[in-house]
C-alpha cells in the first residue's frame, strides 16, 4: 500500500468506508437527527399545552419603580441609613409599596410582616437621631452592615412570629417560636425582615407551586416558572420587592430560581452556614449537600451578606484584605454535561441551548480578552452521570424518608422525622385522580419513586463514580481556578414543564455532592427576553474568589435588568465575534498529567 500520493505528499489515502460501517454510521446519524428534532417537537408542543393550564397570561408591561431608594443595592441603602440622608421607615415603606403594587402579578412573597418591620425600622431611626451610632460600637458599621435595610426569606426558613409550612396544608397555622439561626444573624446585622416566599412543597422540586399558596410567576414573563425551591425568594429580588434574600439550595434550589430570573444567588462551601431552623430540617449526609445562602440584585451585596451569614467559627476570613489578580486565575470552561444518546444519563436531561453556550463563551472570551485569564475549554465525561449520582448520595445520606415528611402535621411537628410514619404515596395518587388528595402530583410521585431500591452494586458503583468526580474536581480548582459551567440547559421554561424535563437540574445537583461554592451570574436576556446566566465554581471555602469573578462579569456584562425595562425598550441583539477554543477531556486518570501552565493554555 502507498501511503502517500501526488506532489504535496504527506498525506495518507483515506481508505474507502466499508458498506457495513457505512450503515452503522448513518443509522446513528438518523438517530441523533430524529431524537434532536422528536425531543424539539414534544417541547414545544408540552410548551403549548402547558400553556393552557398557567396560572397567569401574557402581560405587555411590568409595574416600574417609582422609588430611586428601591434600585440601589442594600449595602448603597444601609450607608445612605447610617449617614442620615434617608431613614429607615423611609425605605422600608417604600418597599411595602412595591410589594402591594408587583406581587398580585408574580406571587412571590405569601408572608408580610410590615407591621413588625415598620415597628423595628422606626427604633431603629429614633436609635439613630439619639447618637447611637456614635455612642455604642455595637452599631458599627461592621457588626449591622445592613441597618435598617429590608430583606426577605424563605418560607421554610424559621422567622419568629411567622409560619413555616412547607407548602403543607396539614402545617397550615404553624407559628415560629423562634429564629433560625440565619435569621438571628441577620437581625444582629441590622436588617429587617417584611415577608417570607413561596417554596415547592417540602423544598423538593425546580417549580415554586403548592397546596397552600400556589404558584409564583416570573416577572420576565408569567407565564414561566421561577424555579425552585427558592422561587418565591429569587422572583421577589428580581422584582425590587426586595434587595437582598435567603434561600437554601440542596440540588440547585437558589442557584436555579436566580438563573431562571436574571438575579445573583450563592451556594456557600458546606457548613459554612448554619442549616438549624427550617422545615424539612438538614439531618444526615444532608448537612453536608445542603447550604443557605444569599440571592441579591447586586453583586455588590454577595460578600457582605454571606459575611453576615456565616457562622462564628467559619474558615474563611472575611476580614483579610481581598487580593484577587484575575490576571492571575485560571478559567475553565464546561459547555455542557458531555451530553450523548448513547452513553451515561444525560440523555435524560435537555441539551444545552445554543445562546446559553454563547453566552458562556462570552464570559470565558471576556476573561481571557479583558482580564488576561488563563482559559481553557474542558470536557469532564464524568458529568454525564451527575444524575444518578446526586440521587445516590441522597439516597445513601441516612435522611428520613421524603414520605415520612409529607405525613407532617402540627400535631406531630416536634416529632423526629426518623419517627414519622411514611405516608402511603400509591394510595395517595388514587386520591389524587379522584380530587381528594391535598399534595402536589410531583410529592407524591417523588414519594412513590423513593420505595423503588437502588440495588447495592449500583448504588457503590455510582457512590464510587461520585468521589472519582470530586476527587478529579478538587484537583481541577486548586488554587485560583474556577469553573464556568451551564446553571441549566434552557432559560426559564412554562409553568409544568418541570413535569417533563424533571432531571435538568442535575445540571445544579451535581456541585452539591462535589462540595464547592457556586455562583450563579445574570448574563443579559435571550432572544424571548429571558435571563440568561452561568455557573462559576470554585474550590472548597474558595467563595471570595467566585464572588470576585461575579462581580467582575457584573461589571462586564450589565447583571439584573429591571423587568419593566424588558418590556419597553429590550432588543434581542445576537452574539457575535466568539472564538473558539481547544478542548481537553479529562478524566481522573489524565488530570495528573494535566500542569497548571497547560490548564491556562491560549493555544
């Protein structure tokens, strides 16, 4: 055989394809093709049969705000508070203002608490006319940061004086005795509690909706969802119902709801926080997957508030000066989950969006162009079965059962989860056909899956596969690195369409389990002006730095875009002019050889 051939030589001859691999090769080429264009026609079709059932419909304008005081982040609004220009009543009015004006249409918070908060922000501006600031240090601005500012929480988060249900009807007329420990540490900070929001029920699912205060909508466009569980919390921020929120996130749950609506929202590194005081309660392997955290308008309130939420013996020093040289970083860019038809789980969740790929190469452009990052474009395979492995550390937490907590009642409320009988979800669907059940269909549904065992070689082989991901992960981000993954493969769909691509919030899930802080950035809107936003992840107690790199892209690229300002005047723009990089796939036996020099290759 002759290897080479005419002039130019140095080319080999490419050998004639035989018949038999011929036919293999199209019928997978018929396969995708069909399955892109089957999975593009059932969504859309579940999205216009969806929309028949949304709770709220299309709307040509959103209220806008009339107070300035409103549109400043709340570390602006404490400082305008501790020098005198504004008072605290002021603002907090101006905020109750907004609530009764913005909520009929999105839902968002189903608890006020004005009364209460008009009461503390009138102490507070009488403490402030009598020289407190001057007299007691208690009141500096470094122990209350955020004197006088109004902020909103989640409804499953206790908040004394409040009820927490969970979305539970059996829970309904639960009062809280007492603060959560986040919330006490936010009143010692200064700041003022005005509502809780709405949840999923119990906290477990991507759409905020339950038997006892239904839906919320998103203020892009009500006729999407907000995510969940921390919907309610991420729709009121993004709606300048409030400035700064507390959300809890175990698969996504405040990453996903500030994507879907354009805000800023943080899952802290595991025990940063304190997880005591919420229903369902953190027990087992779950106080190391689930983490409270911030949602804010601004970036600028990322810091501060985390600072305020931490607890007294974390790890990080908030204090140290920050020195961050983004010229310094490494950026790594994961477009998707290495999504395929034929290997791992990912063909259970959507593919990525093409714009949300754009844009993520718009960011990891931007850092490579403007702050001189080292960037480089990376394939993880091990992602592909970040489903099943979320589900097996759940499954392997020793967390009581979900249908032991939806038995939930007040009469039972201070019994251990451990201890509550397991409702029987079957039945409950039969009851749920016939209009007599109060649970949400996913509940009970998600109740139902969980008696289905997950056989022990499964369940070691995936518990394996996950520690192989973390081990590589923590490898990947030692240092100053940080990774840009999707927050979701598709912007903000129609209310329950979660029903039919259930598992797309793997595309959170996954860093719980891995045990890293996260970031979620506001990237600009989509062509059907819709947020669109990603991930940045950082290694374990490395939450300064991804909050550097938020602030930085907030900087770049405009972060929360004021909903009523969509409506009037947004133009869907394309991006252009992206370049495109090498990428290396990694595996936990190819990250050794993998230097940091090369992790940082422009090539």
């Amino acid at each position: 055989m002759t290897p080479n051939d005419g002039a130019g030589g140095g080319q080999p001859k490419k050998l004639p394809m035989s018949w038999f691999r011929q036919i293999i090769v199209w019928i997978i080429m018929y396969v995708i093709v069909v399955n892109k264009l089957f999975r593009g026609l059932v969504y859309l079709s579940l999205q216009w049969f969806t929309g028949w059932f949304a709770p709220r419909k299309p709307i040509k304008s959103f209220p806008t705000i009339k107070s300035d005081l409103i549109k400043l982040s709340g570390v602006h609004v404490a400082k305008l508070i501790r020098n005198r220009e504004v008072t605290s009543t002021q603002v907090v009015s101006d905020y109750i203002d907004r609530i009764v004006e913005v909520n009929p249409h999105i839902n968002a918070i189903v608890q006020t608490a004005f009364a209460k908060a008009l009461d503390e922000a009138q102490r507070i501006d009488e403490a402030i006319e009598d020289g407190v600031l001057e007299k007691n240090p208690e009141y500096s601005s470094e122990n209350k940061p955020y004197l006088g500012v109004p902020y909103t929480c989640k409804e499953i988060i206790f908040v004394m004086g409040l009820s927490a249900t969970s979305g539970l009807t059996s829970r309904i007329g639960h009062v809280c005795k007492e603060d959560a420990d986040v919330v006490k540490n936010m009143r010692k900070a200064g700041a003022i509690c005005i509502g809780l929001t709405n949840t999923s029920e119990l906290a477990m699912w991507w759409e905020s909706h339950n038997p006892v205060y239904g839906y919320t909508c998103n203020p892009y466009d009500l006729r999407c969802i907000v995510g969940g569980s921390s919907g309610g919390e991420a729709a009121a921020v993004a709606a300048a119902c409030s400035t700064i929120g507390v959300g809890s996130d175990i698969g996504g749950s405040i990453r996903m709801p500030a994507f879907f609506t354009g805000v800023f929202g943080h899952k802290p590194s595991p025990m940063l926080v304190s997880n005591t005081g919420q229903f369902p309660p953190a027990t087992g392997g779950g106080l190391m997957f689930l983490s409270l955290g911030p949602i804010c308008r601004y970036a600028a309130d990322l810091e501060p508030l985390l600072k305020v939420m931490v607890k007294e013996d974390c790890p990080i020093d908030f204090n140290a000066p920050l020195n961050i040289d983004l010229s310094k970083v490494k950026v790594i860019s994961v477009e998707d989950d290495g999504w395929s038809f034929f290997d791992g789980w990912s063909v259970f969740t959507s593919p990525v969006d093409r714009e949300l790929k754009l844009a993520q190469r718009r960011v990891a452009n931007y850092l490579e162009s403007s702050c001189n990052a080292e960037v480089v474009k990376m394939e993880i395979p091990l992602l592909r079965y970040s489903l099943p492995i979320w589900m097996a550390n759940m499954t392997n937490g020793g967390m009581p059962k979900f249908s032991q907590y939806i038995s939930a009642t007040l009469e039972n409320q201070h019994i251990s989860g451990y201890d509550l009988p397991p409702k029987n979800c079957f039945v409950e669907l039969i009851r749920k056909l016939f209009g007599r059940s109060n649970h949400c269909l996913y509940t009970i549904i998600m109740g139902m899956l969980e008696t289905i065992p997950m056989a022990k070689a499964s369940l070691d082989q995936l518990l394996g596969m996950g520690n192989e991901l973390k081990s590589l992960v923590h490898n990947l981000l030692d240092g100053d690195t940080v990774l840009l993954y999707p927050s979701h493969p598709m912007t903000a769909p129609r209310h329950n369409m979660p029903c039919y691509t259930g598992f797309n919030f793997a595309y959170t899930a996954i860093w719980n389990i891995i045990g890293v802080p996260v970031t979620q950035v506001p990237l600009g809107l989509d062509k059907n002006g819709l947020p669109l936003g990603v991930q940045i992840v950082g290694g374990v107690n490395k939450d300064r730095l991804t909050l550097a790199v938020a602030r930085e892209l907030e900087e770049a690229f405009g972060g929360w875009i004021d909903p009523s300002e969509k409506y009037k005047m947004y133009k869907y723009e394309p991006i252009r002019g992206l370049t495109s990089t090498p990428t290396i796939q990694v595996s936990t036996e190819t990250i050794g050889s993998i230097s940091s020099s090369s992790l940082g290759s422009k090539d």
